[in-house]
C-alpha cells in the first residue's frame, strides 16, 4: 500500500509542476511533460525488467548479455 501512496503522491507532484510550467509557457510545459512521460516509461521498463532477472527469467527488449 505504501508503494501505492508514493505513486499517487509522485504523479500529483508531477502534474502540479507541469501545471506550474503551464501557466509560465505552454510549449515548455509540453516538453517538460514528453520528457517527464518518458522518463517514467523508462523506469517501469526497467523495473520490470530487474524483476524478471530476479524471478531467473531472461531479459527483454534487446539487451544483449
């Protein structure tokens, strides 16, 4: 549950920053969230993937070993 309640906070905080940037100038903002999205794509790709290494499985997505 915790893990949950970070996650909730991290994406309120995100969207709060965004909406920030937003009021500032809109075309930063629309790279700051791209950036932002592609980060977090990243991280989940890459949890996944640690954790199908820890289970004994074999990578995906390219990695050569």
């Amino acid at each position: 549950m915790t893990e949950r309640v970070l996650f909730a906070a991290e994406v309120l905080f995100v969207v709060a920053a965004v909406a920030g940037v937003a009021l500032w100038s809109v075309p930063a903002a629309l790279v700051a969230g791209g950036t932002l999205g592609l980060l977090a794509c990243e991280r989940a790709s890459a949890e996944r993937r640690a954790a199908a290494q820890r289970r004994g499985g074999t990578t995906t997505g390219g990695e050569r070993q």
